[in-house]
C-alpha cells in the first residue's frame, strides 16, 4: 500500500472528551471518528488493526473446531420473551418496531437467537458438542458510553456458542475456549490475566474475564502472589473475618444528633470504624427495599447483594418513602427491630460484638449490639456481600491479597441448561432419552482489545503496535518523495518486502521530512526503513524499531533478510 493512496488523516489535537490515552491516540493517529456518544467509524488503518485482531479470534476459534456463521442483528422480541430476558435485560436493550409495530431488539448478546436456531436441527448426540461463533456488531445503550472503542454503544464482538451432552462435555468446551482466549491474547502482544468473575446478566455456571492489566482500567482485580488465585472485585470471595472474644454488654439506645453518617458516628461516639454496622438501602426492579450491612470499614458488594436475595435482578438506590414504610430512616438504620424489608447481612458482621448500630429513629443509635444476639436470625440473608479490599486474606490460601486494575477484554462463561431449558432445546440421547443441551457463551470484544492494546503501548509519540496486530508492519520513508532516486530505491525495498509476505507502506507522500516521521510514530508502525541521501550514498538503509527507538543500518543487498530477522524479534 501506498501512503499516497491511503485515507489516514492524522491530527494534532485529540477530541475534548477524550480522557484515555487510548482514545486520544486512536482519533488523531486516523483510526476512528464519531458519529454520536459511543458510535464509531472505523479509518482504514484502525479497521486494518481490527482484522488483524478478528483474524487471530478466528485462527484460535477454527484451531478449537469452532464454525463461523453469522446471525441477524435484529431479534425478534418473541424470542427474548421467550428465555423471560426481554423483561430483565434492561434499558441496555435497544429495542424497535417495524411498520407493523412488531417488537425488536438489536442483538446485544445471542443466547437466544442461537439457542433456537439449532433447536429444532440439532436432534443427536452424535451431532454434539458443536460450538458456533459469529464476530459482529452488538449493541448496548451503555449509560455511559465513554473511552472510545473501550466503552461504546455499537462494538464489534465475537461470540462463540457451546453446545455439549453433559456437564463433562461442557467443562471441556469451556476449557478449550479458556485456553484459545489465552493464546489470542498472548499473540496480540498484552499482558493479561484470567480472573475468576461473576456471571452477570447472562446467569449460569463459572465464568472467568480475560482482563488486560492497565492502570486505566475500569475493573479492579484483586491477586495473591503466594498462589494462583485471581477474581474481579465482583466476584472475590471473602471469608469471615473473626473477631476476638469480649465480655457481651447489654444493648443500649443512645442520642446521636445529626450523626447519619459511619464517620459522624464514629467520632461522636468516640469508637473505632471497625466496630460500627453499615447500612445501604437499595430498591430492587421489583420494587422491594433490600437493606445491606456490612462492617463500617468495608463496602457493599452490589453483584453479591443481588446474587444472595432471590429474583433480584437490578439494583437502585432506595427512595426515603420506601425506607420510611419500613419503620426506618435513612442515616440510621439496623436489622433490629425492622420488618417489610429484605435484609442481607454480611458474614462478618455476624462475628462483631459491642457493635454501634442505628437504631431506627432520627438521631439515635443502638450501642453494645452483638448481631448473634442481636439480629432476628430467622428474618435475614447472611452472606458474603462486601468488597474486596487490598490486604484482604486471600481465600485459598490466605496470604494478603493485592489489588490491580484492568481491562476486560473477553469473558468465557458455563451457561448450563439455563437457555436449553428455557427455550426447550433437546438433543436425543445415546441412551435413547431427551435431555437439554449443556451450553457455554465466550466473547472477546475486537474494539475493546485494539483499545487496550493501545493503552497498553504507547509513548509520548503515540502508539506502539506489537507486529502481530499493527496496521502495516513496516513504513519506508524515503525523505524526500520528490527524488527520483530515493523513490526508486524504496520502491525496490518495498516490492521485495512485499514479495516476502510483509504488510508494508510506502510513505511516497511529498510531505517534510518530520512531518513522516511524526505520523510515523503517532501511528506506531513496529519498524520504520528510512532512505535519505546519506542512505544512498552509503548503499545502505537505516531501520528504527518503535519499541525500543533503536537504529540500526542494513546494507543493500542483506536488508531484505535482515528486515524479515529483525520483525521476528518483535
Ligand atoms: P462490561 O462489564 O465491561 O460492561 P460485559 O461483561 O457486559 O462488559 P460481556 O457480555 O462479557 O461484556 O461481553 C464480552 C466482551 O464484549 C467483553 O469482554 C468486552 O470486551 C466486550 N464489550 C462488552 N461491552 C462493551 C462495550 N460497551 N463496548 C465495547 N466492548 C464491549
Ligand atoms: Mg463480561
């Protein structure tokens, strides 16, 4: 390709909303424009990233006997209704009608659509496990689309669909794809881990998200160096935190004046965070006022709230009038004493003792409360609902546990019979009876990935591309395109790389000097070749790596090979 004939539009600002640098870089290296909040374009070069990264998705996916098909976008909402996810999933479904006033959905995920294609075609074992996948666009009206490619609307994702006899089976496809996922990511060049994750919307069995270690990023993984444990802060199980032994005194309601807050509280009363109950009204989509206590010093866990009370789908903050009609107010809340709420309780709030809790009126707290003694067992949920911490002991082995940030990239879930059974997918059986297929889902985000590769790799020039996912692999420059003879020997150099399978860009543009090499690097191809008039004179051709900002000088007749030596290094 050459750069005469290439729409590359680089730009020296980048746009006022962009914070990551991630964004920042995509926009003014030429590889996306906006069309509206979290809509995108895709340049040539971003898209020359993007089918880089689908082809290696699709590389892995065949190696792991996965078939590429393509479903519809528009879903017809019968088949939502269906699985009973039409009325859960959500104001992040975009929905519409056609002329007749049919129901639609644009297909944010394809469990569905996937699950009744095959059912009624997929009728033997000896037809399983088949695993299907599709890379497409999905759509999701994020509440905030933010980050550029990281955080959009409308995403390019590949989805893979598992289908098995048995949870054996099952288990199997799930590794496959488990150990694919980690081969896409190590082939394009980032530095991830797999962590243990909540299964979200989707539901099921055990799910792990590929996550790409960026100090940008919006998850927050919690680690143990001492073993292999690694969990997203959703999803991080906590044990109980014991506490030590005391004489129990008799509860006791105090004043607290104007004290709604655990700080207030705690200083007021003059007691460490430690020994205060926390409390978090929240109103689940059914309208019920769940109450969640943890210790003053820990945070509720949302996800783990939802997945210990059942049929909670969706959380809100809980209005005053729903929290009033449960004979409390906000600011002073406690298990005691309370009726028409849900409560959840976190396990280590059961350990304390002499605890400071509200008591259930304005400007009072209940002191000397011992939750064992204290709370009605019978009318609570005691569960594991708080957040992870850094120091937090790690829950197979103990040791203190470090938190990192990152960037979910993909996510591989066991899915069960939950849409087999719902949509009333069967397969006969060996032994002649009709079961319900085993499914598992696994997704990559393509745009998410570019997007932290990015983050990932960059410098204060722009972007650095690993090889294996870079839109050219190597840019010749010869400095002044209006020279006959440095065109003619780039020419020569780039017909030869060519020849040896290498994806490379003439820059024959009759820009400055400087003006190449800044977008050479703002864009970020791995190796530049310059030709100049030292270069010719010489006989030889000057190469920089992008990475490491090295030169080197290759002479005429070996530069080919020594090009082709050099890219494999990278
Ligand atoms: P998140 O928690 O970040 O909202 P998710 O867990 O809902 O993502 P999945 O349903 O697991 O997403 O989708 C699979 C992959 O699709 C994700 O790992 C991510 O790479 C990508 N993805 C999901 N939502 C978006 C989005 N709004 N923009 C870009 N990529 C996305
Ligand atoms: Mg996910």
């Amino acid at each position: 390709m050459r750069a005469n004939q290439l729409y590359a539009p680089t730009l020296r600002e980048s746009p006022a909303e962009a914070e990551l640098i991630s964004h920042k870089l995509m926009f003014r290296a030429g590889f996306i424009r906006k069309a509206a909040g979290g809509i995108y374009s895709y340049l040539p070069l971003g898209w020359r990233t993007m089918k880089k990264i689908m082809q290696i998705i699709r590389e892995e996916m065949d190696a792991k006997g996965g078939q590429e098909i393509m479903m519809p976008i528009t879903q017809p909402a019968e088949l939502w209704k269906e699985s009973g996810r039409w009325a859960v999933y959500g104001d992040e479904m975009m929905r519409l009608k056609d002329r007749h006033g049919r129901e639609f959905a644009l297909g944010p995920t394809h469990e569905e659509m996937i699950t009744t294609l095959i059912r009624d075609e997929v009728r033997s074992y000896k037809q399983l496990p088949l695993m299907l996948y599709q890379i497409q666009n999905k759509y999701r009206d994020e509440i905030r689309p933010r980050f550029g490619l990281m955080r959009s609307r409308e995403f390019v994702m590949k989805d893979l669909y598992s289908f098995d006899r048995d949870v054996e089976g099952m288990n199997i496809s799930y590794q496959k794809m488990y150990d694919a996922y980690s081969k896409i990511f190590e082939r394009c060049g980032l530095k991830f881990r797999a962590v243990e994750a909540d299964n979200g919307a989707i539901g099921g069995g055990h799910s792990h998200e590929f996550t790409v270690l960026a100090p940008n990023g919006e998850s927050s993984i919690a680690y143990c160096e001492n073993c292999n444990f690694a969990a997203s802060d959703e999803k991080a199980e906590l044990k109980i935190i014991q506490a030590a032994p005391e004489e129990l005194k008799p509860l006791e309601k105090v004043k607290t004046p104007a004290c709604h807050t655990i700080e207030l509280v705690k200083n007021f009363l003059n007691v460490p965070i430690e020994k205060t109950i926390k409390a978090v009204a929240f109103m689940d989509d059914q309208e019920r006022l769940i109450l969640a206590f943890v210790r003053g010093d820990h945070e509720v866990n949302e996800i783990k709230v939802i997945n210990s009370v059942e049929n909670a789908n969706h959380l809100y903050m809980a209005g005053d009038k729903l929290i009033e009609n449960a004979g409390t107010v906000a600011g002073f809340m406690s298990p005691i004493g309370i009726s028409n709420a849900i409560i959840v309780v976190d396990q280590s709030v059961m350990m304390m003792s002499n605890a400071v809790a509200g008591a259930n009126e304005i400007d009072a707290h209940f002191i000397n409360v011992t939750p064992k003694r204290d709370f009605d067992a019978e009318k609570i949920i005691i569960s594991d609902i708080r957040m992870v911490q850094e120091g937090d002991p790690c829950p197979h082995c103990g040791a203190k546990l470090k938190m990192t940030r990152g960037i979910e990239v993909g996510q591989v879930f066991t899915l069960g019979k939950k849409y087999s059974e719902a949509l009333n997918a069967k397969f006969l059986d060996e032994d002649g009876t009709n079961k319900y297929f085993e499914m598992g889902c696994y997704g990559i985000g393509v745009g998410r990935t570019m997007a932290a590769a990015i983050e990932q790799n960059n410098d204060a020039d722009g972007i650095i591309w690993n090889r294996a996912i870079a839109p050219f692999e190597v840019v010749i420059v010869p400095v002044n395109a209006k020279d006959d003879k440095q065109l003619a020997f780039a020419e020569e150099i780039y017909n030869e790389l060519q020849k040896s399978g290498v994806d490379v860009l003439l820059d024959d543009r009759k820009e400055r000097a400087g003006v190449k090499f800044k977008d050479c690097d703002l864009i970020g191809y791995p190796l530049r070749v310059t030709i100049s008039p030292k270069t010719l004179d010489s006989g030889n051709v000057e190469v920089k790596v992008r990475r490491s900002g090295e030169f080197f000088n290759f002479d005429r007749e070996n530069c080919v090979k020594n090009i082709l030596e050099l890219l494999e290094t990278l």
